[in-house]
C-alpha cells in the first residue's frame, strides 16, 4: 500500500458487477525449490501481461502474502467471460504455466499446492469503506468516492 491517505470516509464506486478472483499457492516442501519456484515465478508474469492490456478485464490486484507457506493474489475482474476467456488464451501466460503444473503433479511431484477461488458479485451487493486509507483493494480498482451522508449505514446504501 502506497500513497497518501484519503482523508474521510470513502467506498468503492461500485453500482455494478465485479469478478473477485483469489489465486494461491502453498509450499509443500521448502527444498522441493525445482518444484514450486516455477509456479511461484508464473504469477508475477501473468499479472504484468495483464496489467499492459487494459482490455484483459482485470481491473485491480493486491499480492497477499501469508507466510510462511502461502502465496495469494487478489484480483478483480470487469467479468468471468473476461477471466475466463484470459485462462483459455492459447498465446498468453496462462497456459504454459497451468500445463507445467499439472505435468508437476502427474510425476508425484506434490511439493507445491494451487488453489483458486471465483466470485461474481452483481451489482449492490458489495460495500466497502476506506477511512483514511490510501487508494486500496476494490475502491482502487473501481475508484472511490465519498460515503454519503453522515450517519448512513452500510444496510442502507445495499438496500438502495
């Protein structure tokens, strides 16, 4: 987290769906390094590749470490057609690097674990709020704005 804090109350703006995409991995064995460290090399590639197109539907991300033995990455998305369409592309990171996984785990090679999880939240059905925060996770993807009025619950700005 970088930059100066946004003084006041602020949320995401929001009003339409996102995709929240969480991708992890796990060091099973730490000197099984020919095992993981390729996977651990693959996400920093994936994400550069979709941080130069603004068209790949991923709007934001935020690197969530969890050490010792786990790596995440959280991601938003415009869409899953767009996700999904970024993990089917035949010429981009993805690809390769999902194949020489799962060559790794045919061979017995189970020192490094994977995961991913996929949310599609409609529109209204999220809230967020920033209270003298720096730009950070959903408001820095979608932008933020100032929370309404004084007193205004987060009930209430689902509700509408």
């Amino acid at each position: 987290m970088s930059g100066k804090p946004v003084q006041g109350r602020m949320t995401a703006d929001g009003g339409r769906e996102v995709v929240v995409f969480l991708i992890g991995m796990r060091f099973n064995s730490w000197r099984a390094v020919r095992s993981w460290l390729p996977v651990f090399l693959a996400m920093p590639r994936m994400i550069k590749e979709l941080a130069r197109d603004p068209d790949s539907g991923m709007i934001g991300y935020r690197l969530l470490p969890g050490l010792p033995r786990n790596f995440a990455v959280l991601q938003y998305w415009d869409s899953k057609e767009k996700l999904f369409a970024y993990a089917a592309d035949q010429k981009g990171e993805h690809r390769p690097a999902w194949a020489a996984f799962n060559r790794r785990v045919r061979e017995g090679r189970n020192k490094v674990g994977f995961w991913h999880e996929t949310y599609v939240v409609p529109a209204g059905s999220y809230e967020s709020i920033y209270v003298n925060m720096p730009s950070f996770g959903l408001g820095e993807a979608l932008g933020a704005v100032p929370v309404g009025r004084r007193g205004e619950r987060a009930v209430d700005r689902m509700a509408a």
